[in-house]
C-alpha cells in the first residue's frame, strides 16, 4: 500500500506531515511519489486565512479528481479541525475528514473523525529521514496568548510543550540522518515550556513569560547547538526576546531573528492585544546589531486591521525604513469566524487594506535588494539545500531567497565562499 500527502500552509503543518508519514510507514506503507501512485492520498490543509482555505479546498478537489480508482482520500490538518461537518457534507469526494491527531490509516471510510482528545500524539511520533540537509523541529504545539486576529487558540489549543528529552531524540536522529541545520518552530516559540512549567508548580498564570528571566528556550537552544551545525528560531514574540535568549541565540552562530511584530503602532497593537511599539521593537533590532552588526532580522505585519489610521500606516512605513528589516511578509487582514476582531467596529475597506499591503510591500523591497547588495564581498559560509541551491545563515529556508552556487558542490556540504553578485532575493556565491 502507498500513501500520498499533500501540505498546504506554514512549516508546523510540514513537521505534522512527516510525522504522519513516520506513523504510515511504521503501519507498512510506502511513500508514493505522486498522487496517481497513491492508495492512500492526504491533504493536510491550512485554515489561517481565508485564502488559505480556498487553496486547500481547491487541493482537495485537485486530488480527488487525479487519485487513481479506488484511493481514499483523506483530509486532515487546521480545515477538518475547524470545519469537519462542513467539509463532511459539502465535500462528497472525501472519504475521511480526520481533525488533529485522528488516526485513519485503517479505518473503513467514515464521515468524519473527531473527538475532543487525538488517538495519538502526533507531536511525539517518529518521523521518516529528512530529505535536505534542514528540518523543521516542532518543540510546542497551541499557543497561550489571543491576538485579536487569531484563531490558532480557539482549535490548537492552549500551549503544550514538548520536554526537552522528546525535542533532543528527535533532533539526535535527524542530525543522524544528515540534518545539518534545525528550524525550531512552534505557534509561540519563545514561550516553550512555561506550560510545563506551569503544570508542574500548579500555577494557573494566563501571561507566558515576557521579561522573565528563567526562560525555558534559553537552555533547549543551547542543547540543541551541540546537536546540528545549525539551530534556526522562527516566530519569536517580541516581548520575549529576553537579553538571555538574545545571547543564547547569537551563540548558536545563526544570528537571524524571526520577530513577529504584526504591527508597530502602539494603540493599535492594544486593539490587536498585542504588546509592543516601535520603539520598543528598535531598541531590541538596535541591542542585537550593537551585538551582532552582521544579524538578519525578518517580520511579518497585517495591513487593514480593524481600526487602522492613516497615522498607523505611516508609522508602519516609518518604522520599516528605520529598522532596515532584511525581510518581511505582509498580509492584508482576514476576519476569522469566533475571534473579536471579526466583529469589530472600524473595519478598514479591503481595497485600502490592499492598497497599504501594496505601500509597504515596496518600501521593504526596496530595503530587502539594498541588504542584499551588501552581502556582496562578505564570506559566508554556506549549506548546499539541492544542486545550485545554498543558504547562509542570512536565509531561512523556504521563506528567503538563496545563494546560487556552482551545480557540481554535494548536497549536506558546507563550505565558505564568497558573495560575488545579487539577483533580486537571491545572492550568488563563487
Ligand atoms: S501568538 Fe501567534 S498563534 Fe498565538 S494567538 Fe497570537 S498570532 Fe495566534
């Protein structure tokens, strides 16, 4: 029997793929290498914003109509989670609609598959070999905190940390699979093990961390150094970049920060539920270049959040011209069903939400080709992904550009090199 999955969404849903590989191939199947070849076809879908829902409905009728006769389909992930009667009866295609950590690999169809706790802990499932020279190392899964945006909370739940024995193992077997570079990836990651933590103590404290200085991730960082070549953070709160974790990442040789700053307007953050403001976020960019100068900083914003001035705007656009980011996401605001900002009053129009996504999109790619162009000249050292294709620690995977290397250099090596040229995004290395 073989089985084929599709992911759709951010890289938690890919760390939730290979696990259900893992679990697959341990019950005996093998990996398919498409859809057509499949007995068994997955689609781990995304459910964080409207157009992410469309792309996963889209995949799953894709699917439906290139699976071979007789294949199951299957659809799990943040979609079946939230949306599992709804897809059950709008989606006769699909066999199973299976929400998170449902087991379905022997089951006869059934309509849908839910119940309030997983068959299995898809957290802590073994996974197959990694197939670069990076993976991604899902330490947490669900999030503590309620941004007026999200509804991760509302079906992933609250905060429940991996130990760190469980993150090392799973480390210690991709490193020994030819994983070089680990990106550590949770929904709050700089807030890992402040539920254990708090299960333990049996405090019920509803504020994960901010500037505590007992930071559990500080010394999960430093194990994991030992580990792999590289040890990469994405989504890091701001207010949780604590001096110890600051320093305990630049230790780790990968000075790249993964701020998720969403906005930078202060009254607006509050509208968002967030913490923070500009000057705050500079002050952390400003110590961490007083550090490290060579650091790399990415972002991501939401334009159009209900209430959002022009004055908000401009100190968006302000605050980017000053930070220097060397890369940022931007995405328009997307109601979700069941969290306030739905129904907030001051929704901005969607065009002018466009239209300030727009704004913003160009100053900072104008900033991202200028920090681009002055890697040229620099060494680096570099990881070879696939042939021609290497990072620095400047570039996370998937996410930035690349440094294009010479086609003949081995997958999993590393070798220094020097930057020669800039292409857009990318950098090419001689
Ligand atoms: S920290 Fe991230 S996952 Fe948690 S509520 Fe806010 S946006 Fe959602």
């Amino acid at each position: 029997m073989r089985y084929y999955i599709e992911t759709l969404g951010c890289p938690k849903n890919q760390v939730d793929s290979d696990k259900l590989g893992g679990l697959l191939e341990h019950r005996g199947y093998e990996r398919a290498i498409s859809v057509e070849g499949a007995d068994l076809v997955v689609a781990n879908t995304c459910a964080f914003i409207e157009a992410a829902r469309e792309e996963s409905i889209d995949t799953v009728l894709d699917l439906a109509q290139r699976r071979r006769e007789g294949a199951r389909l299957v659809v799990t992930g943040c979609l079946a989670e939230r949306y599992a009667d709804e897809l059950a009866t709008s989606l006769p295609e699909v066999d199973v609609v299976a929400g998170f950590g449902q087991e379905f690999a022997a089951v006869t169809p059934v309509r849908v598959r839910r119940s309030p706790r997983s068959d299995f802990d898809l957290l802590n499932l073994p996974r197959p070999a990694a197939e670069a020279p990076w993976a991604y190392l899902k330490i947490a899964e669900g999030c503590d905190r309620r941004c007026g945006f999200c509804a991760i909370p509302s079906f992933r739940g609250d905060q429940r940390s991996r130990t760190p024995e469980a993150v090392l193992e799973e480390a210690r077997s991709l490193a020994a699979g030819g994983v070089r570079e680990l990106v550590l990836v949770a929904q709050d990651l700089a807030s890992w093990g402040i539920d254990r933590r708090r299960r333990r103590d049996g405090r019920e404290a509803a504020e994960p961390l901010d500037d505590a200085t007992d930071q559990p991730l500080v010394g999960l960082v430093e194990q994991l150094a030992r580990e792999a070549d590289r040890v990469r953070l994405l989504y890091l709160y701001p207010s949780s970049l604590t001096p110890r974790l600051i320093e305990a990442i630049l230790a780790t040789g990968v000075a790249y920060f993964d701020l998720s700053l969403q906005h930078v307007a202060r009254a607006h953050l509050r509208r968002m539920r967030r913490w923070g403001d500009s000057d705050r976020f500079l002050e952390r960019i400003d110590r961490i270049r007083s550090l490290e100068p060579t650091a790399t900083f990415r972002s991501s914003f939401i334009l159009g959040y209900p209430g959002e001035t022009e004055d908000d705007h401009r100190a968006l656009l302000a605050f980017l011209e000053s930070a220097q980011l060397d890369w940022a996401g931007f995405f328009p605001f997307s109601p979700e069903e069941g969290t306030p900002a739905a129904i907030a009053p001051d929704q901005v129009d969607p065009a002018l939400a466009l239209e300030r996504l727009r704004e913003a999109s160009e100053t900072q790619d104008a900033i991202t080709a200028r920090r681009r162009d002055d890697l040229v000249g620099t060494r680096q050292v570099l990881l070879v992904d696939a042939p021609g294709v290497a990072r620095s620690v400047h570039e996370c995977p998937e996410i930035d550009g690349i440094v294009e290397v010479d086609r003949r250099r081995e997958v999993g090596s590393m070798f220094e090199a020097e930057i020669v040229a800039s292409r857009g995004v990318d950098v090419v290395a001689r």
